[in-house]
C-alpha cells in the first residue's frame, strides 16, 4: 500500500436572477462576528443521518451556496474539469458570499488526476508585505496589541493568493477557457443575486460601523440599514472587475490599476493603515508543494503540508488513534481519545508548523516510531491535561509555543468531475469579511493576524512570526482519503478557524470507523480539542456528554461550533454527498 500510494503523489450558463429562497440560517458563533448574536443558537443534534445524502452517477460539486454549486456544476457540464468547476464556484462565492472567501483572500487546492493518478496540491495563501517586521502586532510597551483591534484595516492584509494560484492550477488542469469561468459571476453581479439569511443576519449582528466607508456603503447603503433576507443585491464594482481578469488573466488584479487600488486602499485605511505596496502585489507567486500523505489503517490520507498545519494535524490525530478501536458509533470513550491525539497533535503544530520558506519544518512529526511514543502518552480512560510539545527525530530544541488565534471566515468547495478528477479547496479571507476594507467590489483579508502576536520568547524566537514575504500558518486542512485499492474515497474539507482540523477529524472517523454517509458526518455534532478544554458543540443533549467526559477527567466547554463540511465519497457505481447544515450549502451532480 505505502509503495503505491508514494508512487501515486509522482508529481449553457443558468442566471439567477431573483432573489433566492434559502432556509433560516442557525445562529451566528460569537468568534465568526465579533459579537455575540441575539439569536438563541438552533441546535444540531445527531441524528445518525435524518437527511439522505445527495446522489450522482457522473459528477458532483458540493459548496457553501446554492449559486456557486450551480455555477461550478454547470462548468462540468459545459465539459469543464474539476479545477474550471471550483474557480467558476469561487468567482461566485466572492460575490454572494463575501464574509468568507473571494479574490481578495487566499486558498490551498488539492488536485487528484485521475488518469496519472498524481495528488498534486497548491499553495495561495497570502504573504505578508516586504515590510513587515516581527514587532508588527506589539504596543511600544512591548506587549501585544488585542487581537480584534488588529483586524479591521490596513495592517492585517496580506497579498492575496487565490487568483494567482487559480490560474496556475488551471494551466494545467484547466480545460475550459479561463474566460468562460467567470460568465455567471458577472452576470449575478450585474443583474442582481438574493441575499441569503446568513449574510443578512452577519451584516446585522456586525453593524455599519465594523467596517470601512466603501464598504460599508455597498452592504449597508445610505440608510446604514443593511440588506434583508432575499433582497436582491448588484456588484456591478465586482463585474467590471472580473471582466478585466477574465480578459487579461491575473495580471490584470497583481499589475496596474487594481492592484494600485489595493495597495492605496491599505495604506489609506481609516483603521490601522498598512504598509503593503504594487510592489508585494507584483512579487506574489503561487506554489505548488508535496502532499502529506499517511496510512490510517486501510487508508490512506492526504493533505495540504505547510504553511498550513491542517494536513500535518489531521495525519498525527489519526496515527496517534490507530491502535485504538474506536467503536461502530461515537461513544465518550471514543471522543476522550480523540480528543487527547488531537491534543498531542497540536502541541507540536503549535511549536513547529509555519512558512517551510523560512522554518525548518520537522520531518519527524509523521515519523512512526514518534507517533508511537506520542499515542503511548494517550491514558485510555483518563485525560492527560495540557501536552508538551514532543522532540520528534532531527530536533534538538523546539521553538516557543504559539497559540495564534485563527477566525473561521472561510469556505470550501468539494468537486469530482466525470473523468474522476477532484478537487478540494478550502478558501478564506480570515475572519467574517476579512479586514473590511472594500475594493473594487471585493472585500480584503485579514490573513496576517494568523502570525504570531508574541515574536519570541526569552530571545528563542516563534516559528510563525510576523516576517516581510512569509506566509501565515494556517489550519485549512482540504483532504483526499483513498481506499486499500488506491481508488480515491472521499474528498473533503471545512472552514472554521483552527477548529478546521477537529472537524475534518471528526468526519473521516464517522464514515470510516462509524459508517455513517457524508451527510450524517457532516449532520453529526461537532467537538474536539485543541490542546486545551474538550469542546463539545451545543447541541441537544450535549450535557449528558458532558458528564461521561468528566468522568474521563476532562473539563468540557459547550461551544459554538459553526462547520462547513462539504463532503464527496466515492462508492461502486456513484457518488454520494453531504453538505453542512450549519450553513447554506448545497450539493449538486448529475
């Protein structure tokens, strides 16, 4: 299996133009909006898979809105690949869902060829100006600013990433015109979309005031109100925008008049004004880097490698539970265990994971025989507390921790073409609508509050400081599972912050260990651990959990745990799909 599976890494347009009946989005987590929301959350219980998965015999796209799943479907349909199906969603995301992801972000892509059978993946995230410096988010007394003052404004923005590494990735893996990807997005721009619930409720729980002047001209008008459920809602800044990039390629946004828009809009921000410069935008590269790929008993799991932690994460929670029978259904033990591998996971993802371009990443951390010693930490019945960070093979010191906090303002897009090609991109502009800067009718990020706030520790500096053209770790974890006979099995992803590891987990065990389809893993109640408190979503019943885990020796915390699983699984004769509930997604295929 370990032999194939190296050998196998290698290297008619439908508008919409009414407004969109979606139903009531559940209640905002107070880390998506930065306040807490007025409404009482609706809860999601696990049903073991009330709703039927979506079903397809050819293709399938799974997103986080009705109108970018239909895009990216009808993409496919045009004799489009995986890749044209996911930019033409994305174009359309960054239109009708811009709290989350668009051209003013960044992104990792996996890529699996069928025909070559090569997972290739794709590195977008958004680099820091060349003049940044490490002390960038420390007050003159030395002491590290509040994480929510840093990011609305200028010095949070990174250069964006995802236009450039779209475009790479359809170099090669494109079969449409890169034009033609972009066709329904102008037009929902032009004419006019539906908001959907869960923007409008955003936009409320936010308020004008959160974001710049233009912006919040566009979303909330003269009256300051803000767009209702349904309200139809145009971005003609947007088309014209998209028209210039589908014409000239990404030049058009990284040379010349956008990109010298960009760079005035975060110099000139009303809120902490910025330092990034035509310059940073013209220097920003795309980088296609080596899959993270390991065995989880007769699987195997492949991820995005750094900067993002999420692969790395994902593949050391899953080692460390290997030699653990974790049950048909989800019990307390089976959460306890998984729970404490994530925690000893993230121990080391704290100390070690940034930019490979500028830190030394350990090898070690997938080693065999150093994920043994780190699962034999594990106490079946009996919670370990807060984990130290392991000394895996090749490192004679770690660095310092660091507990960055990362926001959930992120989506993803799922797609398997009919060729059997897929694609999972998970794609964000950090917190909900980024730094709320508004340009030429996108919003930007706020990428670089995913650094480290403290540089060093003692003189012994962080992994995931703030460094001039260093990207931010991340924790999107887009991820390909493939079964004993090297056949891709499920293709998946989430946003949500550093929780995005916990929810990926969380769905490869239900529907590898539990048997549960890809919408009743996606359905199934959230938790997890992040080397600290057992989260355990809250959610009906959440409390009878939480008295078996503290039994165990955990101090469980019920939280808001606001996913976006979209998920494909492969099966004999079809595909089967799941969307979250959580949000507004949809799956479509033929």
């Amino acid at each position: 299996m370990m032999s194939r599976c190296l050998a196998r890494l290698g290297a008619g347009i439908v508008a919409f133009l009414l407004p969109v009946a979606l139903t009531a989005a559940p209640a905002l987590a107070q880390e998506e909006t930065g306040v807490i929301s007025r409404a009482a959350p609706e809860p999601a219980t696990y049903s073991g898979g009330s709703a039927a998965p979506a079903t397809a015999t050819r293709q399938m796209v799974v997103t986080a809105h009705p109108l970018a799943s239909r895009a990216g479907l009808n993409a496919l349909r045009d004799g489009g690949s995986a890749v044209d199906a996911a930019i033409a969603a994305q174009m359309v995301l960054g239109l009708v869902e811009p709290q989350s992801s668009g051209i003013g972000g960044g992104a990792f892509l996996l890529h699996w060829d069928a025909q070559t059978g090569a997972v290739t993946t794709w590195d977008g995230r958004e680099t820091a100006p060349a003049a940044a410096r490490p002390d960038r988010f420390l007050s003159p007394d030395g002491t590290p600013q509040r994480w929510p003052d840093m990011v609305p404004g200028g010095l949070s923005v990174g250069v964006p990433g995802t236009l450039a590494m779209l475009y790479a990735v359809h170099q090669k893996h494109g079969r449409l015109p890169w034009a033609r990807l972009f066709d329904e997005a102008i037009l929902l721009a032009r004419h006019g979309f539906g908001v959907s619930s869960r923007l409008s409720a955003l936009l409320s729980a936010m308020g004008p005031a959160a974001f710049s002047p233009a912006a919040r001209d566009y979303f909330f008008g003269e009256d300051e109100a803000g767009p209702l459920l349904g309200e139809v809602r145009q971005n003609p800044e947007y088309a014209e925008t998209l028209e210039r990039i589908a014409i000239e390629g990404p030049d058009a946004f990284y040379r010349g008049e956008i990109a010298d828009d960009i760079a005035s809009a975060v110099r000139n921000a009303w809120r902490n004004p910025g330092d990034l410069t035509a310059a940073d935008l013209a220097g920003y590269t795309a980088v296609e880097r080596p899959a993270v790929c390991a065995p989880y008993r007769l699987y195997w799991v492949c991820g995005m490698g750094p900067p993002s932690s999420g692969g790395i994460a994902v593949a050391m929670t899953l080692a460390m539970l290997e030699r653990f029978d974790l049950g048909e259904v989800p019990t307390p033990e089976a959460l306890h265990l998984i729970g404490e591998a994530e925690n000893l996971a993230f121990a080391d993802r704290d100390h070690y994971v940034a930019d490979p371009d500028f830190v030394a990443v350990p090898e070690g951390l997938l080693d065999p025989g150093y994920l043994a010693q780190r699962s034999a930490l594990i106490d079946p019945v009996r919670a370990g507390g807060i984990r130290d960070s392991g000394t895996p093979p090749g490192v004679a010191e770690p660095p310092t921790r660091d507990t960055t906090r990362e926001a959930p303002g992120t989506s993803q897009i799922t797609v398997i073409d009919a060729d059997g090609n897929a694609v999972s991109m998970t794609t964000t502009i950090e917190s909900a609508f980024g730094s709320r800067l508004f340009v030429r009718g996108f919003l930007l990020n706020n990428e670089l509050t995913d650094f480290a706030f403290v540089p060093d520790d003692a003189g012994r500096p962080v992994a995931n400081r703030v460094e001039g053209g260093k990207r931010p770790r991340s924790s999107m974890a887009p991820t390909f599972v493939f079964g004993p006979d090297d056949r891709l099995r499920m293709i998946l992803g989430s946003p949500g912050g550093s929780r995005i590891i916990p929810y990926v987990v969380k769905a490869i065990v239900a529907h590898l260990d539990w048997g549960l389809d890809p919408q009743a893993a996606a359905d199934m109640f959230n938790f997890g651990a992040r080397n600290g408190p057992f989260e355990i979503e809250r959610i009906s019943g959440a409390d009878d959990w939480i008295a078996a885990l503290e039994a165990l020796g955990h101090a469980p915390m019920k939280v808001e745990m606001t996913s976006g699983l979209n998920i494909i699984v492969v099966r004999d004769g079809g595909i089967e799909a799941g969307s979250d509930p959580r949000r507004e997604g949809m799956a479509l295929g033929d």
